[in-house]
C-alpha cells in the first residue's frame, strides 16, 4: 500500500496528523506546499491526499484540479480553516472526496482518511471492465431472464403485445427492446402517453386532423399511427384510454385502417402496436370501464414486468449504472456505495420501482459527501429497517407496533421522530394493506398502551392510574373492561 501524503504550511498540522495516522500503522509523506507535491507526483503517487486549501503559492484547490486531471479515482480531502459554503461548494464541484473544517477532531480525521483509503484501495481491487455498449435492460435476476427469453423469442415477430408491471418498472424500456430487434427496427418507435394527454386532445394525437376539423386545426397534422408507419407505436398507461376511443383503436387494430379528426378518406395503418398498463385490465373490463374486445385484441402475447422488489439482486447493478450514468451527465467521478449503503438499498421496498432508484442516484451524485456513500449518508426521508426495532420495549409505540404486526414500507417517511412517527408509518402501512377503519383499531391500541403503563407504573392500582391519565374512575373502568386489560385492582 502506497502512503498517505499530507500537504499543509502549517508544520503542526502535518505532525499531528502523521503521529495520529502512524499509531494507526499508516505511512504517511509530508509537504509544505502544493509545489512540493506537484512535483512529487512527477515520480510517485499517493494512496490517499489530504491537503490544506489556503496556502502560499499555489492553493489546495489548484493542487486537487491538477491531481484529478492526472489521477480522477485519487481520492483527495481538503482542510481548510474556513468552513464556508464557497469552500465546501468549490472543494466537491472539483472531486474532493470530502473536507475537514479547522480545528478538527483528530480521531474523526483519521476515521475519513480511512474511508477514503479503503476508497482507494476498492477502486484498485475492482477490475471492471465497463463494456462498449450498455445494453438497454439491466439485469441478472431469474425474473429478468424471463423477460429477455421472452423478447429473444418475439424478435422476428410483429404480433401484439401487452406489458403490465408497476409504474416505474421500466416498460416503455420493454417496448423499445422489443422493436430494436424486430423486423422493424429500422423504421420509427413513437410512444404516446395516453394518460398524460387531455381527453379531448387524445384522438387528434392518435388519428391526427384534417385542416378546419375545429377551432384551432389551421393545417393537416399527423397523428402517432402515421408518424410510426412502419414501426411500431408504443401506448402507455392503456386502461386510461377513454372508452369511446378505444372504440376506435379496436377498429385499427382489426382492420389496419383509421380516420383522420375531420376526415373521410381511410388512412391505411402498417404500424406494431404495444401497449401496458400498471393497472389491473381484467378487472376494469368487469367493472365496464375497458372494452372486453379490445382487451382480447392487445393481449395477444403478455410480458409481465417484475417489480425492483421482486429481484433485489439486480438493485446493485442498476445503481452503480445509474451512478455512472448520472455523473457522466453532470462532468464529475462516478461516486460509489459502500457494502454497508448496497445492502442497505437492496432492503428497501422502492415502491417507485427502477424509476425511483434511479432518481435516488441522481440525489446521491448531487447531495452525498464524499466518493464513498455510507447509508448515513443517504437521504433521510428512506426510513430505516432497523427503526421499529429501536423502540424501547413497554412503550406505547412498542405496544402499537406489536399489538397488529404490519409490513411497514421502508420508503414511507414518518412525519415527526419517535413514537408520533412511528404511529404515522403504522397507518401508512395499514392505508396501503387496504386496511378500513383506522381510528377505532390505532385508537384502540393507543388507549390500552397508556392503560398498560399507567397500570404498570401504579402496580394496578386503577384509580391511581385514572388520575395520572387524567381520565375519571368510571372512564378507566369502562375502558379496561372494554379492551379487555388484566391485572387492574381498585386500590
């Protein structure tokens, strides 16, 4: 292992930090200038940097802009006395790994030279070879391979498809693999929305209109079928579609011809269509809102997408992805996630799907410290799994929770700390079971965690415990027969 170098003017700096780092068994390298190290990295390289900001001559960030343009996975701590906002602004936008504001605690410095030595030593380690094209679907888990057996199988295919799979799952992904390696690849994919666009503005979308069709159709326009001649057009979110157009989708659909808005001559279609949905169709056909005959039209052949839960093993893949992805739109190093923030997010119910990660690592390459990421260092809205465990037993909102064990979504934020946010994760997770009647089951349980430990706190005795809950003697009678609480005594 290479040693850690220590650039700063100030000789008692440098020492400090070298005694500190060498009980630690590290071999460090000192310079008094960015000078100094500059031409030192003529000839050798550090493991790990860590240099002053203000210093004569040249400064620490003009030495960590020449670093990183030489060397971009070096990770680089700054010290510097002013711990303003420039600083730590200017100190992150260049690549530092993370800073150290003056005076610092000697054993929280040695504890990130750490990280970022272990930083280093990983990018080292890894032997990643990145490959020459991102394939457009990421995924290892068995789930996953169903899905691409699938698209390998419908490669030379032109018939119908339905994808159903959450928001967030990644189907319009789907739909543009299945036209890549069709026979019409070449030719345009065109997705359309069919939830995200006005009633009233839909069918001109699909059909397009001829000129003077109404109010505002100063020319002929195209619509999405005409536009994807030959291709394919992609509808998302079908069970949107109103009903009266879905009367006409079906009529293309079966006869290959449509309407323009206004129009009287057929336009003849050649157009694949794909459609999904998150919603569940069979039941919208039960409940009159989808035409039975246009749903057996689109399901011809069914993909179903896996949601990120159901294949946690490809939530590693995907972030660093999306993490290379995101930096290399912003200009800046990839960041990376410890072991611990990996598993950490591979537990996570992401109920937003490959959508919501994805966002998460945009987040992360904008907000986290640091190259390393830590789950500390995650936002904190991403509840912890270990948080209902942390609840002091005999507590009301121990009681709450283990009075109805619910799964609790770990994406759900509670609103206020303790047991108020707790109880707010408990409804969340009730409301999202479909759960009814919320205020009497919470209620109920809240009132027999009080009564417990009042009855707890004054040995059982019942009026002792009605007035330290400021309710009255009959009150706290009714309310242990009603809940059917033991162990109350009337003195």
């Amino acid at each position: 292992m290479k040693p850690i170098w220590i650039v700063d003017d100030d000789a008692s700096i440098r020492w400090v930090l070298e005694k500190a780092l060498a009980r630690d068994g590290l071999e460090t390298r000192s310079f008094s200038s960015a000078r100094e190290a500059l031409a030192a990295f003529e000839r050798d390289t550090p493991q790990v940097l860590v240099s002053d900001i203000r210093m004569p001559g040249e400064s620490g960030l003009d030495l960590l802009q020449a670093v990183k343009t030489r060397h971009p996975g070096l990770p680089v701590i700054v010290i510097t006395a002013f711990s303003d906002l420039d600083s730590a602004v200017a100190s992150f936008q260049g690549g530092a790994f993370d800073y150290l504001a003056k005076p610092f605690d000697i054993d929280q410095a040695v504890a990130l030279i750490r990280r970022a030595l272990e930083e280093s030593l990983r990018e080292e380690a890894s032997v990643e070879s990145a490959p020459t094209e991102t394939p457009e679907i990421l995924g290892h888990a068995p789930a996953m391979q169903e899905v691409f057996r699938a698209i390998g199988r419908l490669s030379q295919s032109n018939v119908t498809v339905l994808i159903t799979g959450e928001s967030g799952s990644g189907k319009e992904l789907v739909a543009r693999a299945l036209h890549k390696h069709s026979p019409r690849a070449s030719e345009p994919f065109i997705a359309l929305n069919t939830a995200a666009i006005p009633k009233d503005l839909l069918e001109s979308e699909l059909f397009g209109h001829e000129r003077g069709a109404f109010t505002g159709a100063q020319a002929m326009r195209r619509g999405r079928f005409e536009q994807a001649e030959g291709g394919t057009l992609f509808l998302d979110e079908i069970g949107d579609m109103p009903f009266d157009l879905q009367t006409r989708l079906l009529r293309v659909l079966s006869d290959g011809h449509f309407y323009r808005v206004g129009g009287h001559q057929p336009v003849k279609a050649n157009v694949r269509v794909i459609a999904a949905t998150h919603q569940n169709l069979e039941q919208r056909v039960r409940d009159g809102l989808f035409r039975e005959d246009l749903y057996h039209r689109l399901n011809v052949i069914r993909l179903r997408l896996p949601a990120l839960r159901e294949r946690r093993e490809d939530i590693p893949l995907l972030a660093r992805h999306f993490l290379v992805q995101s930096a290399h739109q912003l200009g800046v190093e990839p960041k990376r996630l410890s072991d611990e923030a990996v598993a950490f997010l591979s537990r996570l119910d992401l109920p937003g799907n490959v959508r919501q990660l994805e966002n998460l690592c945009n987040w992360i390459t904008v907000m986290a410290p640091g190259q390393m990421v830590e789950v500390k260092d995650l936002p904190r809205d991403l509840s912890r799994e270990t948080a209902p465990a942390s609840v002091a037993p005999g507590t009301a909102a121990a009681a709450m929770l283990a009075a109805e064990p619910a799964h609790i979504p770990m994406t759900a934020p509670p609103a206020a700390d303790g047991w108020a946010g707790l109880l707010e994760l408990q409804a969340a997770s009730m409301l999202s079971a479909g759960s009814h009647e919320l205020m009497d089951v919470l209620g109920r349980q809240f009132e027999t965690a009080l009564i417990k430990a009042a009855l707890k706190f004054t040995h059982g005795r019942k009026n002792d415990a009605a007035q330290r809950l400021g309710i009255g003697r009959n009150t706290i009678t009714r309310k242990i027969a009603e809940l059917g609480i033991d162990g109350a005594r009337d003195e």
